[in-house]
C-alpha cells in the first residue's frame, strides 16, 4: 500500500488521500511501516551510494510525501540514497529522537530533518552536526544558529500569514469573524505563522475580528473538540483559520458533522485534504513547498559533503492553493507524491 500511494499519478494520488482520511490511521500507518522497511532493506543490499536520512514529523500526509518526492528525485541525481523514515504521530517526539540517533548509527552520511517540536530535538541534532555529518532542517527552525555543518530551508511564514489574511479579508469582504486553530507552542514555525497572521489581519482588515485564538497539537480528536467548543460559544463565527492539517482534519469534521461546511469558510495551512477544497468544502490551502525543500536539502548536503560552501538559511514561499489554480503545473509539482523520481 505504500508504494502504491507514494509513486501514484496525482489525480490518483488525492483519491488515496481522500481513503486515507477515512481510515483508520493505525491501518495506514502499519503499511507504510512495512513498506518502508523493505524499501531500506532492499537499497541497502542493492546499492554503494552514500544514504542520507530523510526525517519527516510523519508520514502519510502529502505535506511530507511531497519532501520525499523531491528528496529522491535530488538524489537519483547526485547519487545518493535516501532512507525515509517518521514516527507514525506527529506527537510522538521520542520515536523521532530514536530514529535520527538509529540512522546515524547505521552510517547515515547526512540528515534532512522536520522537526517535531523545537526543544527536544535540539540535543539530537547538535549530537550529529558535532559528529562532522552535513544536517538541513526543513520547514520549522530550532533554536539553534545555523553554520558549519547546520543548515536551514524553511517555510517563509511571514508570507503565510500574509497570505491567509489576504484570503480570509476577500472572501469576508473585509468585515465578519474568524477563528484561529492549531497554535502549537513547540513548534516555532507554526507560532510564528499565527503572529504573522493576527499581525497583518490587524493591519489590513480592522473590521475582522479575531473571535477566538486556540492553541493545539497533532491530535485530531482534539482539534475535532476544540473546534467543536469554538463553534458553541461562536455560533456566528464566518471563518476558520487552520494552523496545521491536524488543526484542519479536526475543523472539517466539526464542521462536517454540524452542517456548516462551506457555510462557515475553512482557510487551511499545510496540504491536506485535496477532495474538499476540489468539492468547495474547502475554502483554500496555503501549501508550503516541501518538494522544493527535500530536493534543495540534498542539495546542500552533497556540496557539504564537496567542501563547498553552502547557504546558512533558505526560505521558500508558500502558495495559496483553490480550486481554480489546482491543476496548474507549479502547484502539482507541490503536491506530487511520486517519490520514484521519474
């Protein structure tokens, strides 16, 4: 099922994920489990090429797909490996800890990394850049500067911000309510995305207002209830703002389950959900180029790995992604979950 979902053409590609939504996460998780070990198992005994670990927050979502995606193609060409691995829960900071520290161990020659919160990784990647072993961290900073072997390509959040205040300022025509969901205090990229956000709404659309502000982690039952909570002492509210496709999922099935999809205008940060936004259930998705990240990081780790000198941070730009501008090239490739890099 893994290799299935991962190397489908897009269209089939956003019907999985539609599946995917709808199943048990514990079945998605338990085959791409197994895929993923025998995709290691077999490039090991194929191949001399050097491998660079590639660590996402998680898999089966097409945030982090789309890294894989540009990660392999990146490689196929500089001629490495890549072995993908994540914890199964966005949450489940531990696992992510143990398996950078079981890459490395294996002889990993660099490692690519989206950290699932900023605090705890930080011991695990100072531990590998000290071991001289080139390191990019995606998406989401840690509190450590970049230099020598450390790196940075991130998710230009002022730009997300900017973006969904555009957004939500247009289709409310500049007055109403909005809610903000998914506020994860650890994780700085997506706190930064709120401020971004209250700042330029403040700034640029004075008559919406920010009804309520929730923060939240990985946990989609959660984000369901606190949705739900929002929408009973909001019952006016005109839109949501989602700060994470948990934050998302959550939102949609709160909204789902109260009649009030499309009502009630869902903005979301984070690919997810392609369907819905197809259908008008979803209003827009402000996607982050994770493709674009996974392909450059290989990139930077193999001129490390040359001597050259390398860029300290990047930021790329997101992009607001309807239902009108879908099916355009750049945003396919955005969204592309072929990791077979043909």
């Amino acid at each position: 099922m893994g290799h299935l979902i991962t190397n489908a053409p897009t269209g089939m590609a956003l019907q999985v994920d539609w599946i995917k939504f709808h199943l048990p996460k514990s079945r998605i998780a338990a085959s791409l489990a197994v895929a993923v070990c025998l995709t290691a198992m077999t490039s090991c005994r194929s191949s001399r090429h050097p491998t660079i670990a590639v660590i996402p927050r998680t898999t089966a979502l097409i945030l982090w797909e789309a890294e894989h995606a540009g990660a392999e193609s990146s490689a196929k060409r500089a001629g490495f490996n890549i072995y993908w691995n994540a914890p199964t829960s966005e949450d489940d900071v531990d696992r992510q800890i143990a398996l950078i520290k079981q890459a490395i161990d294996r002889g990993a020659e660099g490692l690519v990394l989206a950290p699932d919160q900023a605090l705890a990784l930080m011991v695990p990647v100072r531990d590998v850049v000290a071991r001289g072993i080139p390191t990019v961290v995606i998406s989401s900073p840690l509190a450590i500067p970049p230099g020598g072997k450390l790196s940075y390509i991130l998710n230009d959040e002022d730009e997300t911000g900017r973006l969904a205040a555009e957004r939500i300022g247009s289709i409310l025509h500049g007055e109403g309510s909005v809610a903000i969901l998914g506020i994860d205090p650890d994780v700085t990229g997506i706190v930064h995305r709120a401020h971004a956000f209250e700042a330029d709404l403040t700034a640029n659309f004075p008559r919406i207002k920010i009804a309520d502000e929730r923060t939240g982690g990985f946990n989609i039952t959660e984000a369901q209830e606190i949705t739900d909570d929002v929408l009973i002492r909001n019952p006016q509210i005109d839109a949501i703002l989602a700060l994470n496709s948990s934050a998302t999922r959550g939102a949609f099935i709160a909204l789902e389950n109260t009649r009030r999809l499309g009502r009630i205008k869902l903005v979301a940060c984070e690919q997810e959900l392609i369907p819905p936004l197809v259908t008008g259930e979803i209003d827009s998705i402000i996607v982050e180029n994770t493709y674009e990240m996974g392909y450059r990081a290989i990139q930077l780790i193999a001129a490390q790995r040359r001597g050259e000198k390398v860029p300290a941070e990047i930021k790329l730009n997101p992009k607001l992604v309807t239902r009108e501008n879908l099916n355009t090239p750049e945003v396919q490739r955005m969204l592309t979950m072929n990791w077979s890099g043909s």
